[in-house]
C-alpha cells in the first residue's frame, strides 16, 4: 500500500480520484497527503461506510455508483486542475475501464492501476512480440505506461488466483504520433487486431466489406509502404496512424 501511495505521488494540491476504495485503507493516507479525495465505490454498504470513516478528515468525496456509468466529466471537471487516478480494480471490467479513462485522459495527469499481470504486459508491450494488440496501440497511444511492480495473490485478501501488477501511466500531453480522426483510428486498430492471426489485407477485407475498401485494400497497404502480408501485431503506432489516413474515405461512417 505505501508503495502504491509512492508512486501515485500525491502533494497538498492534488486531487485523487480513487476508484475502488472499499473500506478506505488507502483513502485516509491519500486524503491526508493530498487536497481531496474523491472516492467512487460501486458497493452500497462500502461506501456508507467509507463516509462514515472519512467523514472527519473533511477532504473526502464519497460517491456511489459504477464507475463504468458515472459521469466523471461531471465529476472531475470543476476541479481546477487534473487529477491523479488511483486504484486497485475489479480486474474484470480493467479493460473497458482503460478503454473509457482513454476517451477522458483530459481530465487527469496519472493514472496508478493495480491490474492483472497479464493485462498490464499487454498495456506495455512492444510490436513483434506476443502480447501486443489494440490494448497495447490505444494505451501507449495516450499515455506512457511502466510496471512499478509485480504482486503475488499472497499480497491481497480475499486472495485472487491470478498474479497482480502495479501501473503507472503518465497522460501525454499529446497523442504520441498525429492522429486526425481518433474515432477512426481506434475502428482500424480494433478491426486490424480482430483477426490477427490474417494477414493485413484478409482481415481488413472480412471488416470492411467486399463492396468498400475490399477490392483496393492491398493496393492501399502497398502505396503507403506496408507489406499487405504482414500482421497487426508487427505495427507501429505510426504505422497504425499512416494507416487510418488511407482507409477513412472507406470506413463506415456509425459506430466508434
């Protein structure tokens, strides 16, 4: 706990968002180091009780609800400053939740997750190897991500069956390459990384249609340089950018 603390780093100005907190182990230090605390727990009991708990401190915002539904714009946008992220997650819904926390990263300045191990060495892996997928480009896109530390399930009560892994991502002022439509870029990324074991051309063909982009995909691939027989996970972010730009006249104009 106190190394999580460490690396989230809070000083007398932050505010944290902490999302998790259950009975508040980590919110009181937090509290104590930082501004505010604003504390979003899904359970009803817990959070009842995290009030309670907190309730002296006085800098401690207690919100019930799912943080996959709460209005964190709403929440975090009258705060005058970005916020520091802190959390040790359900690991079931790590995913969307990045996914989301991505779509608002104008709202904070960091992010410290405690993740399952697996998921964290797919936020921080590279193209070429094993772990890399959409996971990987849409993250590092926007943020820079290091694994401060590994955690065996002995470190947790009740105890998981998986190991664990403390994250920190650090917001980028800007995407780390240009991208001019995200919306887009997120469609060819998820679309690229649907069936990675094809080849580019075969996998964007089976998203895209044979009616749109299908007759001129490997045409396209090979005007802006890639191999039409290489795979998703071999792309870089750049890559992955170069790629959007030549595809959005063809890309279906619904969905996200």
């Amino acid at each position: 706990m106190e190394k999580v603390i460490r690396t989230a780093d809070p000083d007398p100005a932050d505010v944290i968002l902490e999302i998790g907190p259950g009975r508040g182990e980590m919110t009181v230090p937090l509290a104590r180091k930082s501004c505010k605390v604003i504390a979003v727990e899904i359970d009803e009991t817990l959070a009842a009780g995290l009030a309670e708990t907190t309730a002296p401190l006085g800098n401690v915002d207690v919100v019930q609800g799912d943080v996959l539904k709460v209005d964190l714009e709403q929440l975090c946008s009258q705060r005058g400053r970005r916020l520091k992220i802190v959390a040790n997650l359900p690991y079931q819904i790590s995913a969307p939740l990045l996914m989301r926390l991505m779509t608002l990263r104008h709202l904070f300045s960091s992010m410290v997750l405690m993740l399952q191990k697996e998921v964290a060495l797919r936020i921080v892996a590279q193209p070429g190897t094993r772990n890399y997928g959409a996971l990987s480009v849409i993250v590092q896109l926007y943020t820079k991500p290091t694994i401060e530390m590994f955690l065996p399930p002995d470190c947790f009560f009740p105890r998981p069956k998986v190991d664990s892994a403390l994250i920190r991502f650090l917001v980028r002022e800007s995407p780390k390459v240009e991208v001019h439509n995200e919306k887009a870029f997120r469609r060819v990324v998820r679309a690229s990384f649907g069936h990675r074991r094809k080849m580019l051309k075969n996998a964007l063909r089976s998203v895209f249609g044979e009616d749109t982009v299908a007759c001129d995909v490997e045409k396209i691939l090979e005007n802006i340089g890639i191999e039409p027989t290489r795979r998703a996970e071999t792309l870089s972010l750049e890559e992955f950018s170069r790629l959007t730009g030549a595809l959005i006249l063809y890309l279906p104009s619904s969905g996200s």
